[in-house]
C-alpha cells in the first residue's frame, strides 16, 4: 500500500458507501436532532447549578436533567445502532430498544430541523422509510405466507370502479384497469393476506384481524410514516405508491417492488430464487 490511492483501494465497498446518500438526510437530521438534545441538556445542567436558584428548583431541574440524558443517550445508541444495522446488514437485537427511542422520541424533532432547513418534508420521510426498508432487511426472517399482510391503499383502485373492495376485497372484478388485480393475483399465487385501507383505522383493524408477524405496506410517504411507526415493532416494508394524477386520485405501485418484498418475508431475503409458489 504506497499512497492514498492505494489506501482507498483496500476499503470494502460497503465501508466506502457507509450509509447510502437517500438514507443519509434522515440519519444526518436525527443525529443533529441528538445533538440539539445534548445542548439544551447542558443548559438546564447550567441552570440547575446556578446557586441563585432555590433548592426545589435545582432538584426539579436536577430530575429533568438526568431524564433527558437517559432519553439522549439511548437515542445515541439507536443512531449507532442504525449506522452499525445498515454498514453490516446485520440485525442486532441489543439496539432494537435504543432505535425505537430514536425514532419514535426524535422524528418530531427532525422534521422541525428539516424545517428550519427548508428541506422537503416528504424527502425526509422517503430517507426514513429507507432507512426502515435496511432495518427490516437486516433480521433473518423465514415467514409462512399466511404471516404476511399486504396492506394497499384504496387509491389504487381505479376511480371510475363501481366495486366496493375496503368492504371485500374480493369484491374486484378483476378487470385489469388498476393495480389491484395485479395484487389480488400475487396474494393468490403467495397465500398472503391482503387488505384494501382507506386510512390508519382500517389498516390497525387489519393488522389486528389476521396479527401479521410482518407487514408489506404501500402508502405514501406520509402514510407509511405514520403506520411503520404505528405498528412498531411490527416489521413493516414500505414500498412508495406513485401518483401520476396528483395524490390519493388513481394512483400505482411498481408490483416487482411489492413481490421482491413478499420474497424477502418468505425466503430470507433471497429475491432471485425465491417465487411465492414454492
Ligand atoms: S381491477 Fe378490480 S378494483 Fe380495479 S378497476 Fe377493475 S374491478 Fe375495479
């Protein structure tokens, strides 16, 4: 090894990569949301030392202080967690809590911090749901396809169809005008569950319904948000609808997205050799 080129060279490719540019605007704000945390904990540590305060005060800021350094601290974790889960695709059961605190106690803050910084919304979201895609793709799951609950918006239907599938899904006519016959004839070929949601209630009803031990989600980027933390620690896969016609109005899914998930959930991960009828 004779220079830096060299040096370079010798790095494997994933520690090059480290965390792919999509997954990094969310990891980048939730760790500036930590530190953000961290520096408003040494402001009340400053104001509780302060000797003009009286004894009840620096005891309340005392306590506020120290639950504030156990939530950051985890959350520390978590972030490491996150960075250690993605970098080696492996699943480490000692950070599932610490991300959980992260994620859950600090996506508010991020997405203030993305306001502040005039960053999309809707791009923080996506960069979570990726990061979430990586987390769920690091544990080594083996599922029965009876395990595995699609969940599809009703967007996807096409919005002259007369049938009404969020009351039976098997309703549809199968005429091929939207997506929804494509993924009737998925869940038929896989022997998964299916359900048609019109919004969070139906898709918790669902979820408690048929207790899925994982969850192939597709929604927009608000509403995958929203439902992977709402059905935490429920592993949930996001696949991003598309919406050519504006949002929640005939909208589409790529369906190889939605089989590689399905694949992942039944065969460990391995989308080449996997088909749902074996
Ligand atoms: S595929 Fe089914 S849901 Fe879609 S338009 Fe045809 S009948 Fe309606």
């Amino acid at each position: 090894m004779n220079n830096i080129h060299d040096f370079l060279e010798e790095i494997p490719v994933s520690v090059k990569n480290f965390i792919p540019v999509r997954k990094r605007l969310f990891v980048g704000l939730l760790g500036a949301s930590v530190l953000g945390a961290g520096a408003l904990l040494a402001g009340i540590w400053l104001l509780a030392i302060n000797p003009t305060r009286t004894v009840f005060d620096q005891i309340l800021l005392i306590v506020l202080t120290v639950l504030l350094m156990g939530g950051t601290a985890l959350a520390t974790m978590g972030i490491g967690g996150i960075i250690l889960t993605i970098l080696y695709s492996k699943d480490i059961t000692a950070f599932h809590g610490p991300i959980r605190i992260a994620v859950s106690l600090f996506f508010p803050i991020v997405l203030v911090i993305g306001k502040i910084l005039h960053i999309d919304s809707e791009k923080i979201k996506s960069s979570f749901i990726e990061v979430n895609n990586d987390l769920v793709r690091s544990k080594a799951l083996r599922l029965k396809p009876a395990q595995i609950l699609l969940l599809a918006p009703h967007c996807l239907q096409n919005s002259d169809c007369p049938y009404k599938i969020t009351v039976n899904i098997d309703n549809c006519h199968r005429c091929g005008k939207c997506p929804v016959n494509d993924l009737l004839e998925l869940r038929d070929a896989c022997g998964i569950k299916m359900g048609i949601a019109t919004g969070g209630t139906l898709a918790r009803k669902y979820a408690q319904e048929y207790r899925p031990r994982a969850i192939i989600a597709i929604a927009c980027e608000r509403d995958l948000t929203s439902g992977i933390q709402d059905t935490s620690p429920i592993p949930v896969l996001g696949v991003t609808n598309e919406r050519p016609f504006g949002p929640c109005f005939n909208t589409s899914v790529k369906i190889p997205d939605v089989e590689k998930a399905v694949n992942f959930f039944i065969a460990e991960g391995n989308y080449e050799t996997a088909s749902c009828d074996q």
